[in-house]
C-alpha cells in the first residue's frame, strides 16, 4: 500500500476540501441558473411559461446551499478577528477543520493547534461546534463550550508570540473574559463564564503542561492587566455578586 509523504497528504486533503465547498457553490449555480430560465420562461418550450411556486422553490434551494459555506466564512472570519485583537494585532488566521482535514492533521488529538509560521488557528471539527454551541449559548455553557472558549484564547497568545504552554495557558486565563466581550457576550455572563474556566476548568490542568502554581493573583505569571479574570472576580466579589 502506498504511503503518502506529509506534504501529499496536506495537497490532498487541501484538494478534498476545496472540492466539498464547491459541491455547494456549483449547487446553488445550478439552482440559480434554473431560476433565470424559469424567469425569462415564456411558454415557447412548452412549458407553459413562468411558473411563481417553482422559482421560488429554485431560489430557496439557491439559499440553502450556499448558506452552509457563507456561515462557515462568516464563523472563521469572526473568530479570526477576534484572535487577532487577543493577539495584540497580530494577524490571526482561523480554520474549522473538516473530517477530511482532520485526517491529515499533524495533531489529531489536539482540539485545536496554531502553525507559528502563518498565525493560522486551526480548531478540530468538535471544538468549533463547542464553539458555535457557545456563541449560540453562553449562559448555558457547559464544560466543552466553556473550554472552546479558552481554545481561542490560548491560540491566539501563541500567534501573539508566546510558546511556554503553562504560560500561554496563564494568559489566556487572564484574559478569557476580554474574549467573551470581543465574541459579543454579554458582560455579565462573560464574567461568570471566565470565572468558571479559571475555578472549574484550570485545575483540571495540574498535572499536565499546561498548569502553574504561579499562574495567580500577585504570583508570577500575573499580568496585572485591568480586564484580568482575577480583577473581575474581585469587582464581583466586593459588589457582593
């Protein structure tokens, strides 16, 4: 059986992709096609001529299939903007891998990754449906969602320039609720949701590389920034919340 060398493999998952977003975009060309033949319809093919209920049946097929790659566009284009910002200005990249994608991933088991050369963030197929969960959510996130949350941040401090795991995961606790703001979260439940990734879902880390005992208020690692969880927890605290 034939093996293929990493950067075949990259070629054709990239050649795969490409061919499942233009099964949509030839889909909703052909509907859309459909739809000025039955406009410029004048009964001389036998048809009988235009015909309402059918081109408007075109049209909402049209939509429905180039809805799933406009959402994805719009989906990467936020979250690329929004890592960008965490990245100091840093030009961040974002990418849902597909199945296909998935497959020839240098870190499959990883639920995201950033390729320091580019600054693309690259989120695995479940973490960016936690994500889109979240976006959809944030008041009821769970687990999974709130740790998509911390993905996006954490990957952007490596775009920023930050390749210590413990430390890239420190900042990105610290700033975990400017995140959410930039997603658009309501400020109340931002605060809560970065609350509950830095007392739930942090010392889930210790024992792993992405854990330290300096990663607290006063310790090493903090940044003493003014949006920091650890000063929105205090804010909360001291308004009795």
């Amino acid at each position: 059986m034939a093996v293929l060398k990493p950067r075949q493999g990259v070629a054709l998952a990239a050649v795969l992709v490409l061919l499942y977003w233009n099964i949509w975009f030839a889909a909703t060309a052909f509907f859309l096609w459909l739809a000025v033949r039955e406009l410029r319809s004048d009964g001389s093919r036998g048809d009988g001529g235009f015909y309402l209920p059918y081109f408007l049946s075109v049209i909402a097929l049209a939509g429905a299939c180039i809805w799933p790659p406009l959402s994805n566009w719009r989906f990467e284009s936020k979250m690329a903007s929004v890592a960008t910002r965490l990245a100091d200005g840093r030009r961040a990249q974002f990418h849902c891998n597909t199945v296909v994608d998935m497959i020839f991933s240098p870190a499959q088991l990883n639920p995201g990754y950033t390729r320091l050369e580019t600054g693309e963030i690259r989120f695995q197929k479940n973490a960016c449906s936690d994500m889109r969960r979240y976006l959809r959510a944030p008041q009821e996130a769970d687990l999974n969602a709130l740790n998509a949350l911390n993905l996006i941040t954490h990957e952007a401090m490596h775009v920023r320039g930050e390749m210590r795991e413990p430390v890239t995961e420190c900042q990105a606790v610290q700033r975990n609720y400017r995140a959410a703001v930039l997603l658009g979260v309501p400020e109340p439940t931002a605060r809560r949701n970065a609350a509950d990734i830095y007392l739930k879902l942090y010392p889930r880390r210790n024992g792993t590389g992405y854990f330290s005992v300096d990663c607290a208020p006063g310790k090493a690692l903090d940044e003493h920034l003014n949006d920091s969880i650890w000063v929105v927890m205090a804010e909360d605290q001291a308004a009795g919340k």
